[in-house]
C-alpha cells in the first residue's frame, strides 16, 4: 500500500471511529470517492462515482443508504477529524499577541433546480438570491509545514427557508458561545459591528465598508441655540462624495506605520467608538477602527475590532481569515462537488457537509504527506490538494483495504428488501411518521 492511500485509510478510519458498524464502512467508501475525484467524473451523481472508484452495486447501494439513512451526524465527525489532527500531526494555531483567530465564513452549494427547496443565498456573479442549501464554517487557523490551513470546529446546516441573514445569525452566535479564552471571532465584510455586538461577541475583528461611520462616545460642545445634542460626532475614516461635493474624512486619533513583506502599510485609527444609530452613554460597547494602506493594493483595508492590539497584530489576525476559504474551494473545484444529483432533503444537507469535511482532510493530508509529482514534467512539486487526489485516483481501494476490527461490514440479511427503482417507489409509498 502507498504512503498517500494508507494514511488516508488511516485518517478516514478515526473520523468513523464513533459511527455504528456497518455505517462506518459505508461512510469511508463514500469518503473515498470524493478524496479520489470519484465526483469530478460523474458529474456529482453519488451512483457513478461510487462505481467509478470501483465499488461493487451492493457497497454502492449501502454508502447511499448510509448518506441518507445512516445512523451520524457531521458534529461527531469534526470532532473525530480535530482530534486526529490534533495528535497526529504538527498543527498548531495561529497567534498574535496571545491572540488566535477563528473564522467564520457562509457559503452555499446552488441548486436552482431543485424542486420544493425554499432556502435561497445571495451568488455574486449573478447578484441575485439564488436557490441553494447553506453552510456556515467556524474554523482554527494555523500552521502545517509552512501552511496556513483552517481545521474546522463546527458546520452548520441551513435548514428550508433559511437565507443569508438567518444563518449568518446563527454562526456568530454559536462562535460566541463557544470563543475561547484567547480566540477573536474573524469576519469578512458580510458581517458587521451591529452583528458582533447582537450575538455579545467578546472580541472580534470585522471589515468594514469604504463609507463606513461611526460617532464619539461623548457630546460635543453644546450650541447657543437648539436643543442639546444626544448623539457624539460623526466620524468618518475616509473622504466620500454626495451630491457633487467632497465630504472630508476625520482627523484620525493615532497614525503609524509597520513593514510587512518588504513593504511599508501606512496605518490611521479611531478610538472608542460607537455605532451612528447609538447615543451617548457609558455603558456602550466601543469599539476601534483601523485604515490600512497597503501598497500592493489600490483600496486601503478598513477594519473594526473591540480588543487592545497592536495594528500589526490586527491586520494580521484579518489576513488568517482567508484559509477558510480553502476548504470550499476544495470542496467544490478540486473534489467536483459544486454538482450534487441527491434530492431527499436529508442528502441534501450531509452531502454537502460531508464534501466541506472531505476537503479539509484532502488539504490537511497534501499539507502533512510528501510533494506528489503530476507527471515526470513535474520536477518541483509542492503539497497541493489536486496533486494527492491524482495519486489516489490511481489507487483501488478493494485491493489496497481489507475490512477487519471495528471497520467492517455490517452482516445483515437483505435478500428480501427490495433495490432499484422498487425500492424508491417503496419509500415514497410508506407515510412519513408525524
């Protein structure tokens, strides 16, 4: 057996560790056909790819029930997965000041398609809500040989009827229940102040838009004339146009710069501000905001943070939110899981979950295994996701694993139930239990 199919064998064997018999079995088979690439073959149909990674019809047949019937849920198998990187391998998480990130992201798998789904998420390239199921990641940042990888803490499902907002809500309030000691709850700028401050987010950093705003924390000096001001002064970071005329930014508290990469990011911040829509009182939650000009980019960067750090540290805390990224990334380009052909509602919230997981453990692997070489043309190979999945495409999982222990099949009589299309016709004549 190969370095790359015997430690992944062993990795999918302690995610299934706490599945029941029979189930587990079921489970790696499924987990393997998408490490292999099984997916990109069959265009996201779970049938094909099963039988494209070499499955017989009654192991394909079992992986699908185990997908929608099986007796599992993805929380056991995060945590399962946390511990076997946790002991395994040399990751450590990321940490600035004493501060460790963890990042929140929200994305979505598209099914415009399908049929008595109601869930609907804003897709960008059509800048539009488009049909699909959700998923809201929470994820450690830290380091692996060199590399920044995300190691997921929880995955929430977007149930029907559940849009952007709803799940947003619920992620944040979950990473706050659930922050540790000395973790800061990162965001993009799907997410804002008023957000953190709703789900009581004990330290976070969020970007924030260009013509963001903000007001002091204290009254301004009181006019002759009018009634006596409730609301501090208006703080803007940056200059903004309205109605052909220029609204200057405001003198900004501090100013400063770091070296960062061989260059200079020149650094403006605010101090204890409030939200616009709050007035003047003591027991408001204040918070800071940072304008980052970087160089390298045309936009500065504009992030708002309720901890004490150095600018530095911030901004580098932000930038470890995008290892997040990676894991739908995989998920979906690299493992062919952005097409999905399952229906029943109860595969259409693991299935995706279960790709999410099975791109972490395929990114996770490439990053602790050595370099694969694509080809004799690949003479400085790196530890990419694409080049271990090529080498486990061309692994046959029936002759590299035998089934021993407690990963086995499952000996049940099932000669009398009915397959194929009886058995879907079967299903859908039995009445659903109330």
């Amino acid at each position: 057996m190969s370095t790359a199919s015997e430690r992944t064998i062993q990795a999918l064997e302690q995610v299934v560790k706490d599945v029941p018999v029979g189930t587990d079995l079921a489970l790696v088979h499924l987990l393997w056909a998408m490490l292999s690439g099984a997916f990109l073959h069959s265009r996201g149909a779970v049938f094909g790819a099963l039988q494209w990674a070499g499955f017989e019809p009654c192991e394909i047949r079992r992986s699908w029930r185990a997908l929608r019937q099986g007796a599992w849920s993805i929380e056991p198998l995060i945590q399962s997965w946390r511990a076997y990187v946790l002991s395994r391998t040399p990751w450590q998480p990321r940490s600035y000041e004493g501060y460790t990130p963890q990042s929140i992201d929200v994305t979505a798998f598209w099914r415009p398609r399908l049929q008595g789904w109601t869930g609907k998420f804003f897709y960008r390239l059509a800048n539009r809500a488009i049909k699909g199921v959700g998923l809201a990641l929470i994820a450690q940042v830290g380091n692996l040989d060199g590399q920044r990888i995300a190691l997921p803490k929880h995955i929430i499902c977007a149930g029907q009827g559940m849009n952007d907002q709803a799940l947003k809500q619920q992620a944040l309030q979950w990473a706050s229940d659930h922050l540790g000691e000395h973790e800061v709850a990162i965001h993009d700028a799907g997410a804002s102040v008023a957000d953190m401050q709703e789900a009581h987010m004990k330290r976070y950093v969020v970007r924030t838009d260009l013509n963001c705003a903000a007001r002091r924390n204290h009254l301004p000096a009181r006019k002759r004339q009018g009634r006596p001001p409730e609301y501090g002064q208006k703080v803007r970071p940056l200059p903004r146009s309205w109605k052909n005329r220029t609204i200057a930014a405001t003198k900004p508290d501090f100013t400063t710069s770091f070296p960062f990469d061989g260059r200079t990011v020149e650094v403006k911040g605010w101090r204890n501000l409030v939200r616009t829509d709050q007035k003047v009182a003591v027991d408001n939650e204040t918070f800071f905001i940072f304008v980052f000009s970087d160089p390298l980019y045309r936009k500065p960067l504009v992030l708002s943070t309720n901890i004490v750090a150095q600018p530095q540290s911030i901004f580098c805390l932000y930038l470890d939110r995008w290892p997040i990224e990676q894991i739908p990334l995989a998920a979906k380009q690299m493992l062919g899981l952005h097409r999905q052909f399952v229906f029943a509602e109860a595969s259409c919230l693991r299935l995706p979950a279960l790709a999410l997981l099975a791109g972490n453990i395929l990114t996770f692997l490439a990053a602790a295994l050595p370099a694969f070489p694509t080809g004799f043309w690949d003479r400085q190979p790196k530890k990419t996701p694409g080049r271990l999945r090529r080498v486990l495409a061309q692994t046959d999982f029936s002759k590299e694993y035998a089934c021993h222990g407690q990963l086995r099949k499952k000996e049940s009589v099932t000669d009398h139930l009915p397959k194929g299309i009886q058995a879907h016709r079967r299903h859908k004549a039995i009445p659903k239990p109330v």
